[in-house]
C-alpha cells in the first residue's frame, strides 16, 4: 500500500513520484513492473490540494485507474471529488446522530446530564474526536473545579472552549506529577499547542 498526503500533490510532486520515492524505484522499467503488480493506492486529503492542479490530478487519476492492478481509495473532508471514470465508486461516511452522541455520552460520562446539549453543540460532538474529549472534560470537572489555578468554561458551548477545557484537565494532571513542570505545563498546554494548532489550520486552508 502506498499513502500519498494530497496537500503535497503538484504536477512536479505527482502520483507517480510519491511512488517512486516510497518504492525507491530506480528505472522506468522498474517502475512499469511494480505496476503490474496488485498495488493499493490510498490518496489523503482531495479537499487539501491546490484546486489548480485538479486537471494534472485526474489525467494521472485516469491513467492509474484503467490499469486493472491498481486499486485507488480517495478521501475528502467535503464533496468535492468529481471523478470522470465509472471505474470509481463514492461513499458517504454519515456524522453521528444525536442519539448516537446521547448515548454514548451516557455511557462513558457518568456525570453527563441527560438531553442537556444545545442543536449547536451536538453539532460540534459530531466529530468523534471532540466528543471524547468533551466527555473526558465531564468526568474530570470536580477534579478541575477544585483547584483555583484551573480557568474553565462552565457550559462550553464551541469547538475551542471544549479543547480549552480538556488542556485546562491536562495542566492539573500533569502537574500532580510534580509540582517542579507547573510554570512549564501552562506555557505549553495554554500557549504553545494553541499556537502550533493554529500554524496548522492556517497551513490547511
């Protein structure tokens, strides 16, 4: 299997380059060889590559895709992908439903009112990801809330005010590892994973 970040996709950084770097394929017939050989392609992240190179992508798409051996899996964050080959099928991964967020919060948060979200918020809990650490935030709360040091949001209600929340969680955990990493666990969970979050979303768009 060969995986391939499309953020990095160019006409000069093609398909076929990643390939060859990863295989460390040295000669053109080396690499028609490998070719014929059951290959799995899965290409990451369509909605982050450049739209201007979407012409130089599906040429090598088309070309990859009618060679029998080779099987090709796309991802995309939004619905964008419009490929103009029948040799491709497009799936749908669905978000959670609000009973599925219910229920699961019931089941791993023992301090989680019931029904309480706002439409907005089970929006955000959508993302599995959020949801967890929303959830870990919820049985941590006493522990948080008994120390003064701790600055949290009382009902997050956004997608940054639940990870606020979840490093405020993660500066008391360590620092009950050692009262000598305090000063340094506040800079780093409060300032410098913010920051380097940030330098990586504006990195994305």
């Amino acid at each position: 299997m060969f995986y391939i970040p499309l953020c990095d996709y160019s006409p000069i950084n093609t398909i076929r380059k990643s390939i060859i770097d990863i295989y460390g394929v040295e000669t053109e017939d080396n690499y028609n060889q490998l070719m014929k050989e059951d290959v799995f392609l899965l290409l990451d992240g369509f909605n982050e590559m450049k739209s201007e190179y979407n012409r130089n992508f599906f040429e090598e798409l088309k070309e990859l895709s009618a060679k029998k051996q080779v099987q090709i899996l796309i991802t995309s964050r939004n619905d964008v992908i419009d490929v103009e080959t029948s040799n491709f099928t497009k799936l749908k991964f669905e978000p959670i439903s609000d009973k599925e967020i219910e229920n699961w919060l019931k089941k791993h948060s023992p301090n989680y009112k019931e029904n309480t979200l706002s439409p907005e918020l089970y929006n955000i809990l959508r993302n599995p990801m959020l949801l967890k650490i929303y959830a870990i935030s919820i049985n941590e709360s006493i522990l948080i809330s008994q120390t003064q040091k701790a600055e949290l949001f009382k009902n997050p209600t956004t997608t940054g005010e639940i990870i606020w929340n979840f490093l405020e969680y993660q500066i008391i955990k360590t620092t009950n590892l050692g009262k000598e990493y305090e000063g340094f666990n506040r800079i780093l969970f409060r300032h410098l994973l913010p920051y380097i979050a940030y330098q990586i979303e504006s990195i994305s768009l």
